[in-house]
C-alpha cells in the first residue's frame, strides 16, 4: 500500500470531554482496496468537517382513523345525479354517529357487539362521509381499508372510486338501485391499495373518504358498515447538513501529496503503466 492522504478522523478524545478530530493516515492497495479506501476516507472527512447524515429510510405505519370514528350518513334520499363524494359537498345538516353504523340480527354476535349507531331497514344504498388529514406526501404511500360490510360498498377517496368491495359489477357506475352480492359480514374484511389510484387522489391536508354501501335486496334484513384507515409510507431522510463553516478542533487538513491536484484523474508515481483514477 502507499499513503494516499493525511486526513482527521474520529480516534481520539481531548481533555475537555468530548470527541474530537485527530491526524490519521489511510492506506490503501492500489489495485484491490481504492473504493474501499476512499469511501472511508470520505466518510470520515465529512463527519470532521461537522457534516450531519442523513437518517436511513424509515418504514412509517400511520393510523387515520379508527373504526369507532364519526360519520356522516344518508339513509333517507337517494344522491343519484348529485356529487356528494367530493370534498367540497356540504355535509353539515346530515346526521353523524360512530361507527360501527348498522342493524343486524340478534345472531351475529360480532356486528351487534361492535354497533355503536343504528341505522333504519328498507333502502336500496346507504351513504357515508368522512374526513382525515394526511400530513404527508403521497408519494409512495399504500391505504388499508379495514371493513365490516354487510352486503357491499364503493369507496371513493376525494371524489374519484378507489375500490369495490362484494359487488356484483366491478365496473359500471353503481346508483341508488345497484345491488351487491350476498355478503354477511362475521369479520374484519381487509383491502390494500397503492400506486397511481392513491398518489394521484390522496393530498396532503385535508381529505374525504366517501362510501355507498350497497344491499343486495331492497328486502335485506340487515344494513352494516364500519371502516378504518392506515397509511404505510416510507420517510424521506433530510437532506446532508453542510455547516457555512467547517470547524478545525485545532488541527489542519493536510495534503500528503502538497502538488497533486485531486480534481482531476491521477496517476500513481509507482506505477505510470498504470493510473489510479480518483473514484468516489
């Protein structure tokens, strides 16, 4: 190996309490360790200079409601023709009761434990409303839909159909008359979405999840909805914090090669046949 540069490293501590930088040289092998050398080299320069890293990528796991949370519903009228899933509909004068919404049979132990408001028998499609906040970018971010359906729903996130759920159509636009499949709802009924659905219609501040919830006879015996909402992201790291002025802690950075201009390719004076090119 040959000495390639002098530079400060963190291997010594002062009397003064503390870490502090001291002389260190880095050798390297010129034709095995140079990357390995180098990026060392680096790293340790940018810590005595003062640099902040930036933190690793950080899974974050957020919850935006939870299934006992307040919705605004519509059991009365059907919204046929009317835009009621867009964030900008005025919901104030409908009625708002936590979840889970609904009526069921004395038998389903598992809805009648969790209804928090009754809902009334005899419609086709029921309506809920709710708004969350996001305070974070959507780029990258996966929503989970954690449900109790009885018999079938339409999600819609600010306005825009993001998902079905036990829906006899997958495709056409569903009205008040649409019917679901023949769903009982005996547990949590979960679904995943992420990419273009959710990074195009999910904003950062305030947002609007909208659900129809479907019968699949106007004669249906029971009406139940509950929903909670997470968000799974990753966190972006700040950028590297270069300080205006890098500290010396009382001692000098100090070329080992006083002639050698780094910002250009070099060659070794052991080896001209062969350059050691400056990789970072």
């Amino acid at each position: 190996g040959i000495e390639f540069f002098r530079v400060l490293a963190l291997n010594d501590h002062s009397a003064k309490g503390g870490l502090v930088c001291a002389n260190a040289t880095f050798l390297f092998n010129q034709t095995k360790n140079m990357r390995s050398a180098l990026r060392t080299l680096v790293a340790a320069s940018l810590v005595c200079i003062g640099v902040t890293a930036a933190p690793a990528l950080a899974q974050s796991d957020v919850v935006l409601f939870g299934l006992t949370n307040s919705w605004r519903y519509n059991q009365i009228t059907s919204y046929d023709g009317v835009n009621w899933t867009a964030p900008g509909f005025n919901d104030a004068g409908l009625p708002m009761g936590r979840s889970v919404l609904g009526r069921e049979d004395a038998n389903n132990s598992f809805v009648t434990a969790q209804t928090n408001t009754a809902l009334t028998l005899g419609r086709n499609t029921y309506y809920f409303r709710k708004h969350f906040t996001f305070a974070h970018s959507p780029r990258g971010v996966a929503l989970t839909f954690s449900n109790i359906v009885d018999d079938g729903a339409v999600f819609y996130l600010n306005g825009v159909e993001v998902a079905r759920q036990f829906m006899v159509d997958a495709t056409a636009p569903a009205t008040y008359a649409t019917l679901a499949a023949n769903h009982e709802a005996t547990g949590m009924d979960a679904f995943t979405i992420s990419g273009p659905v959710v990074e195009t219609n999910l904003v950062q501040g305030d947002n609007v999840l909208a659900v129809e919830v479907h019968q699949t006879t106007a004669g249906s015996s029971d009406i139940v909805f509950g929903s909670a909402l997470s968000a799974s992201f990753t966190l972006t790291p700040l950028p590297l914090n270069f300080p205006v002025t890098p500290p010396s802690f009382g001692y000098d950075m100090v070329n080992a090669f006083p002639g050698l201009n780094l910002a250009s390719p070099f060659a070794s004076p052991l080896r001209p046949a062969k350059p050691i090119v400056f990789l970072c």
